[in-house]
C-alpha cells in the first residue's frame, strides 16, 4: 500500500466514523481498500453503501469485484446479478456492462430484465448518469453548468439538478470533517476528488 493510498483510506474511514449514515463515505473507503488490494475489508466498506442506497449499482459493482478476487465464485455471481437488474432498471449503462462482462468471466448467466433499460426519452428529455440517482427518469437537467470549467460543463451535461444538490450539502459535510482550506490547492485537490467520486465522473 502506498502512503497516498493509506491517506485516502484514513480519510473516508473518518468521513464513513464520524458520519454513518454517509453513502459517500462508506463508498469511498470500499473503493480505496479496493484500490489497495485490500479486498475482504472493502466488503463491509460496500455493503453499507448499498444499505444506504439500494439503487447505488457501482457499489453492487465493486462489492461483486471484490468477492471474485477473493475466489468467492457464487457470492460474487449473486452480487453481480443483483447489480445488473438494479443497473439496468436504471439506465446505469457502465456498471451495468461491466457486470456482464464479469459474470460472462465467471461463468455466470446474465439476468433476463423484466422491464426495458430506459432511454433517453424521459419526461424531460434527460437522465443523470451518476449511478444511485434516485430522480430516475425523471431528472432534472442543471440550467448551466455550476463551475465556468471543463467540469462544470461536464457536471451540467452528466448530472441532474437534485445531484448536485445533495453535493452541494455532502460538500459541507466533506469540508468540515477533513478540515479542508479551500484557500489552499491541496484543500481544492481534495474537495474536487470528493465531488468526482459522489458524482460518479472519476
């Protein structure tokens, strides 16, 4: 484990301690220990997340991921096909293709979907690709983009309104837990890695 892995991980093991009802928080601590082959120990990590947010189809993802790398052949398959059916359901087209291509790998059969994935063709012509959006089909788009950046361009093209809203509110969160100086660049660093990965745009 490298020094900046074991900083990311104390960091949202504290956000994830201090805030246990924090989806963030527990996502992202599963997401480092992941990162840091830390496999068994991100299991809990994810399965929090998804208690907190049933429809959280990345975390289904990365929890499934890491029974397979711990040779749990039939818990990771049972994951995954959870996962592909709340992915699906929701439009979550990049999680849900990584699960297929995952329990292809693993032998698995992928799930038959009751209901057709959702277009684009939403009430207002827009669906938010952050997975866990819980506005579903019926987001709505951001009226300009919240930065006058390349990201916030991206922000207003990706994510709907009420995601960013609950950013906003998760960022005062972040900001007070970690003790972030937004005056400093480390603190900017920081407070933007925290807002790409509540977003899903890492």
């Amino acid at each position: 484990m490298t020094p900046a892995q074991a900083e990311r991980i104390a960091q949202f093991r504290k956000m994830a301690q201090d805030d246990p009802d924090n989806e963030l928080g527990h996502f992202g601590l599963g997401k480092a220990l992941l990162e840091a082959g830390n496999f068994a120990e991100a299991i809990p990590a994810f399965e929090r997340a998804i208690a907190l947010n049933p429809d959280f189809s990345k975390a289904y993802q990365y929890l499934g991921e890491c029974y397979a790398r711990l040779n749990q052949r039939e818990k990771a398959l049972e994951i995954f096909s959870r996962g592909y059916q709340v992915a699906d359901r929701r439009g979550d087209r990049m999680p849900r293709d990584e699960m297929a291509q995952w329990l292809r790998q693993l032998g698995g059969q992928i799930p038959t979907t009751q209901t057709p994935t959702p277009s684009a063709d939403t009430p207002s012509g827009f669906r938010c690709q952050r997975p866990g959006c819980p506005a579903g089909p019926f987001a709505r788009p951001l009226p300009a983009p919240p930065m006058n950046d390349d990201l916030g361009r991206l922000i207003q093209e990706r994510i709907c309104a009420d995601c960013w809203r609950d950013w906003l509110a998760m960022g005062i969160k972040v900001i007070n837990e970690l003790r972030l100086d937004l005056s400093e660049e480390s603190g900017q660093r920081t407070y933007e890695m925290y807002m790409k990965q509540y977003l899903g745009l890492e």
